[in-house]
C-alpha cells in the first residue's frame, strides 16, 4: 500500500480469515471509499486514511483492502 492508494475497510472476520474477502460472510463497509494520506513506520505499518467526511485516522495495514493504486 502506498500513499494516493484508494481503500475500504475490511470486516472484522474478513482481516483475519482473507478467503473472506469479497464473499458475503465480509462485513466490512465497502460502500465507503478512502485515500491513504499518510504511512507511519514502526513495529508494524500504520497509514493514515482520509474519508469523504473530511475525517481521518490510522489503520493498520490489515485492516484495509486496496481497491484502486
């Protein structure tokens, strides 16, 4: 993932178990687009997501599904 990379936020079961990604046991919100604005380096990637709303916040790097690069 990189800055500019357009993202969803994968479901709870979906971050865990990837086969779940896109199937209809993935209860995350794929109706609401975000752009990462930020990566934070540490012990484990952070980036920064800015949504439609104007809000941002971190996520960690499974907890988001790329959509567009």
């Amino acid at each position: 993932m990189q800055v500019g990379d357009l993202v969803v936020i994968k479901g709870e079961w979906a971050k865990h178990n990837a086969w779940m990604v896109d199937t209809f046991l993935d209860d995350g919100d794929k109706e609401t687009y975000g752009i990462i604005i930020a990566i934070r380096l540490g012990n484990y990637y952070t980036h920064k997501v800015m949504w439609p709303d104007g809000s941002d916040d971190w996520y960690e790097m499974e907890a988001l599904e790329v959509v567009c690069k």
